[in-house]
C-alpha cells in the first residue's frame, strides 16, 4: 500500500504513527495539496491528505478513516480496544486531539492570508478552541501514564501529534509550561520510532 501526504501534516504524521506501532509496510509518496502540480485531488475528490492506497487501486481518505482501518489490518499492536464502550472512550480522545490539530491548522491557514485580509475575531475563536481543548485534554489525562488503560492507545497517538504541530506551527503558545502532565506524555512518546522518526518539518 502507499500512503500519500506532505511532511508538515500533521494528518498525515498520524497514520505514519499508526503504521510504525503496526509494523505495517508501505510506500510513502511525498505529495502537498497545496503545489501547483499536486496529484491529491486524483485520489481525494476533496484534495486533502492523508491518502492510503490500496494494493487493489482503490483509496481511502481522513486519518480517523485510515487509522480505524489500519488497525484491523493486522491484530498486533491493537490501538483501538474491542468493546464498544473503551473503544468510544478513545475515539473520544481522538476527537477531542484532532479538534485542536482543526483549530491550530485554521489559524495557521489564516496567518498565510494578507495581512489586511485577515480576520482578528476568527484567529481568536480558534485559539479558544486550542486553550480549552488542552485544558480537557490535560484535566483528562490527570496524572495517568497513558490516555486510555495501561499502554499506548490511538487516543495517545492523536494527543502526541496534536501537541507536536502545536510546537512546529505555534511555538510561541508554550503550552509545555501550562500543562506539564502532557509534556510527559509527550516527551515519552518521542522516545518511540513512530514519532521520533515522523517529526514534521518544512
């Protein structure tokens, strides 16, 4: 299979989590939505990443899509639990990780517009978003090792990545300071190839 992204997504940087806890193999085509030559919208009919395409052709989009799948892919490893009600608490998780990633990437998005085009009252409504979700995020996590039970969920995968692109993209929030228990967290799950080795960069 291949995977299609850019190396700045923090999308993408997810599933590439998700297939190294998976020790999946794949092929990892570099491709930005954003350039002028881009074959994204070949494959997505929305033109975003990540994309996962299949050995059979066909393709999948949205990283909570290709996480969910990759993880049936193989049964080792499992990031998503069985039954109903732990595999809801970690989608939640997700959810609520992935919100922040939405709202960082809108303000990131925002800032790249003319100055004089762009909107105070919208940049700030995001931020909003981005402070209280790392405040239920952080009062969720409380002083446990991991997000969910006892080793390493996609409800941590999603966590690390939004915290990472936080810290590429936003370095001025300094939200290690304010919220200590997610730089544990953090700093232990770049101790782990899957996100040592998938730091975004430009």
């Amino acid at each position: 299979m291949k995977l299609v992204g850019s190396l700045t997504s923090p999308y993408v940087r997810k599933v590439r989590a998700v297939l190294a806890e998976k020790k999946i193999e794949y092929e990892f085509v570099i491709d930005s939505p954003w350039t002028a030559d881009t074959g994204v919208p070949n494959l997505n009919p929305l033109g975003k990443v990540p994309v996962l395409v299949l050995d059979d052709g066909s393709t999948l989009f949205d990283s909570r899509v290709i996480a969910e799948y990759l993880d049936n892919v193989t049964p080792n490893n499992r990031l998503l639990p069985q039954p109903n009600r732990e595999r809801i608490a970690v989608k939640r998780w997700e959810a609520l990780a992935d919100g922040v990633v939405d709202a960082a990437v809108t303000i990131v998005l925002e800032s790249k517009r003319q100055e004089s085009m762009r909107d105070p009252a919208w940049i700030a409504r995001h931020q909003g978003k981005i402070t209280a979700g790392l405040a239920a995020l952080s009062h969720d996590l409380d002083d446990h090792a991991w997000c969910h039970g006892n080793g390493l969920t996609l409800a941590d995968i999603a966590l690390g990545v939004a915290l990472g692109y936080l810290s590429f993209r936003m370095p001025a929030l300094e939200w290690r300071a304010a919220h200590e228990n997610l730089a544990r967290l953090y700093d232990k799950l770049m101790t782990r190839p899957s996100f040592s080795e998938t730091v975004p960069r430009d």
